[in-house]
C-alpha cells in the first residue's frame, strides 16, 4: 500500500485540540471553519505529496492533517515511492516551472511517469478527495484513474516564468483534475484548462513546537549551548539548503555588514529534504565557504537541530534574513513574524504579501541591500520592535492555520458539489 504519514494527533485534553485556536483569529473565521468541517463529516480526504520530512509540504502536511481530523474530518496523507532517479529529475522539473533552464529528455520523461504509474498502483484506499502536491505526483492522477474522486493539485512553488518545454509536458497531466490551487495569481501556468481555479496562501501553526511560545531564558540557553555568543548581536536565515533561498548571497551580505559591525554573528540553520538530492551539494559548499569563519554557524536537521531548536534561534536572534530569489511562499518569514522579528527578505514570489504596510522597505534585490537594511535595523532598537509587533498582528489575520484549512475545506465544498472533469 501507498505508504501513510502518521501525522501528529492532536488531543482533546492538549493545548493543541482545535479549541486553543480559538482565541488566536477572528471568530468569524473560526466559527466558518467549524461549519465547513460539520458539513463536510464524512468526505474522505488524501494529501499525496513526494516527501515526509525537510521540506515545507511536508511541514504544512504534519499539521494541516491531524487539525482536519480534529474538526472530524477523514483525512489521510500518503507518500509517492520515489527512486534517487526520480527524485533528481522532479528536482530539475522543480527549478525548471521556477525559470531555470532545463533539456527535458524521454528518458527523464520515463522514469518521472515510471515512478508516479508504479506508485498509484499501490494506492488501495478509496477517498472522496485527493489533494495532489507540487510537480513530483502530478501525474498520479492519470496513472491512479479517477476512481470516482474529485482531485485538487496544489502547486506550492513560483510558476510565474516557467520553462515552457517543461510546463508544456506536465499541462496534460494537469488539465485532468478538477481544481488547482496556487499562492498567487501571479503564479497561475498560462494554459491551464480545469473547472475551477483557487489562489490560497499557506500558512503557519502558532501552537506547533516550532511557533509556540517559548521562555526567553531557554532560547538563550538553546542558542549559547550551540556555541554562538549571546552576548553579541546575531542574524539568522533558516531554510532548505537550496540554490533559491540564496545562502551564499546571505553569506555575502553579511561580510559586508560585519565590516560596520565586527561583533556580528550568522547562523544557517537548514533543512535536507528527502526529495532534493541538490541539497546535499550545497550544504557541502556553504560549509567549505563557511568552516574559517568564527562568526558564521552552519546547522542542519541532520545534526539534531529539530522544530524546537529552530524555535529558539528564530527567538533569540536580533534579526531573520530569508534572502530567497525564487519563492512560493516562504513559511520562515510568516513563522519570524510571529515570533515579532524584523526579516529582511528578498523580494520574491510569496514573501511581499506577509510584509506589513509601511515595512515593505525591508523587501530587497541585492547582497548590498541586504547588508544595508540589516544594519538599520540592528542599530535601531525601537524600530525592531514596531516591525516585529506590525509583522505579528498581520500574520495572526492572514496567515495562521485556521485560515488555510478554512479555504481548502471551501474549496473541497466547491468541487464535490459540481460534476467532475470528465477530460
């Protein structure tokens, strides 16, 4: 069988059960989700996505799925068999709908088709409603057959200048469901033929152990054990080590503000996904380019750093760069928002719609920039704290868990009640 993802359950008598929700959004939002979730008792729901672990999928997943049955939904979440083949090839297919040039051969073709077809041959479960994750499983659909189901496929990347040779081979695997969901408008691939079309951002969860509120103390003690000097000013990006989040250039901008500041310190703290083989090669370079430098801090989930320890970087730390150049959404800026720490961040993709108003300055195209806003800030106490307040009120109205489920489960409501996509 398909392999499932035992998601986190969510207890009754935990701070977690859905109604520590409550008090975090607006009650109208909360009481909509609770009678979307009455009226929708029954439908059996199945996430598939390519990975378990590392990535942000999998990361909304492990939340996004036991909240569901909570609200006594059925939802499941179920995981591609993929082969380091197949994950090489859907990492190139991945950079590729993101703009990187890419010469897509038949034989990547067929081991891509390969994977999905044996893969769907596995899935005995019947559900009601299949939520299809990013470019790796897209072809499930037509290698499962409809089976009486309606199918949503959620693409969580920037597809706004996709390789066209690319998008013109996954566009028939595409066309065969009946809704897709994007970040934004922007992101929405030209020739796209189904029923229905919905632009849902992600979202965080506050009372995860990566967002829950920690001690002060503790994420001191969390960040001094780690070798890094609390007693000096720190930046921190957290992200998969990923040519798109740009850690070299991060890098760079910070020699640049260590040359105002000496006393500054960074610390990477990054993620392997276990569907991204490149991840591996960059690491290896960071930390080549890194391993002479005092003030610079490479952490990974390979050497025991979890949800809570990245918790407490993101807490202690005077200032968050998430310096991507691509971006679908960017969860780390929602997730330092609500922590109220300034981010300054690159001016891709999802990243400016959780920017609050009159902070968007912090939005920058360059290494220098970065460098230039990173010093403002540091340097300025009160200015820190009125982004960070700003930035956390904006995140708790558009980008907290509830809302997320809150769209989806509409957009389940949508698709069951019309006919399905007989293409």
């Amino acid at each position: 069988m398909l392999p499932k993802v035992s998601a986190q359950r969510f207890s009754s008598a935990h701070l977690t059960s859905i109604e520590g929700y409550r008090h975090l959004v607006d009650a109208a939002l909360f009481d909509e989700l609770q009678a979307l979730a009455r009226e929708l008792k029954g439908v059996r729901i199945c996430h598939v996505n390519s990975t378990g672990f590392g990535g942000g999928v999998a990361e909304l997943l492990a939340r996004n799925v036991p909240f569901a049955n909570a609200l006594g939904l059925c939802t499941d979440w179920r995981l591609v068999q993929g082969t380091p083949e197949f994950f090489s090839v859907t990492k190139a297919l991945h950079n590729a709908l993101q703009g990187a040039s890419y010469a897509l051969t038949e034989a990547d073709k067929a081991i891509y088709l390969h994977v999905n077809r044996e893969s769907a041959k596995l899935l005995h479960a019947e559900y009601d409603v299949y939520i299809v994750h990013d470019p790796q499983p897209v072809a499930f659909l037509e290698a499962a057959g409809r089976r009486d189901a309606r199918w949503i496929w959620r693409c969580h990347i920037d597809t706004s200048d996709p390789n066209t040779e690319v998008a013109a081979f996954l566009l028939p695997y595409i066309d065969l469901y009946d809704a897709v969901v994007f970040t934004m408008r922007e992101f929405l691939l030209p020739g796209i033929r189904v029923p229905h079309t919905a632009f849902i951002a992600p979202a965080i969860d506050p009372l995860s152990t990566k967002n829950m509120d920690l001690p002060e103390k503790l994420c001191r003690q969390v960040v001094a054990n780690a070798g890094v000097d609390v007693h000096r000013p720190l930046v921190v990006q957290v992200s998969r080590f990923d040519p798109w989040k740009d850690p070299m250039g991060v890098i760079q901008a910070f020699r640049i503000a260590r040359q105002e500041m000496p006393g500054l310190q960074l610390a990477l703290v990054g993620a392997i996904a276990g569907d991204d083989p490149e991840g591996w090669q960059l690491l290896s370079l960071v930390q080549r380019e890194t391993e002479d430098d005092p003030d610079i801090f490479v952490f990974t989930n390979l050497a025991g750093v979890g949800s809570m320890e990245v918790n407490a970087f993101q807490r202690a730390c005077d200032l968050v760069i998430q310096k991507s150049v691509r971006e679908g959404f960017g969860l780390v800026v929602s997730e330092s928002f609500w922590k109220r720490r300034p981010v300054v961040a690159g001016r891709a993709g999802g990243i400016p719609m959780q920017y609050p108003a009159g902070f968007e300055r912090y939005l920058v195209d360059s290494a220098e920039e970065c460098a230039s806003d990173m010093l403002e800030l540091l340097k300025d106490s009160e200015l820190r704290r009125a982004f960070g307040a700003a930035a956390h009120e904006h995140v708790r109205k558009n980008f907290l868990l509830p809302r997320l489920l809150r769209d989806e489960l509409a957009l389940v409501k949508r698709v069951l009640s019309n006919p399905p996509n007989r293409r």
